[in-house]
C-alpha cells in the first residue's frame, strides 16, 4: 500500500517552485509520487507517497537542496 507524507514548505510561489521541488523529492528512493498544494494557507503543502516509508530528513534536505525551508508536518 502508498504511505503519504505531509510537509509545509515556504517560499513557493509559482509553477517553476513546484517543478523544481517535485524533482528533486522525486529523487529519493522509494518515492513514486509528489504532489504541491501551492501557497495553501501561507505555506504550500507538499504530499509524497511512497512504498516505503521515507525519513523525513531526506525530505526537508531535498527540498532544501531546491532552494525551499521546511516549515512543518501536515
Ligand atoms: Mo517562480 Mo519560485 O518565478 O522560487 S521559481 S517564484
């Protein structure tokens, strides 16, 4: 079955936010899929399923690595 994770993330205003976010989360083993709720709620939400479960760590570093700040859970 899909585990899906939920990360609040700051900084992403516009369709290119979500490109480079979606990619590099992409990245890490056993994520098949990112979706971004863009700017909800001051923050856009950003939800990754995956097969196994991902370290959430690996989740903020990646998103980092794309430019953003991880701001919360859910
Ligand atoms: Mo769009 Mo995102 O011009 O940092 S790439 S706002």
């Amino acid at each position: 079955s899909t585990i899906s994770t939920d990360v609040l993330v700051e900084g992403m205003t516009c369709s290119h936010c979500v490109m480079s976010v979606t990619e590099e989360v992409t990245a890490l083993n056993g994520v098949e899929n990112v979706t971004v709720d863009l700017n909800a709620g001051g923050a856009s939400k950003v939800t990754v399923a995956s097969t196994t479960p991902i370290d959430p760590a690996a989740i903020r570093a990646a998103i980092e690595e794309a430019g953003y700040s991880v701001v919360g859970n859910r």
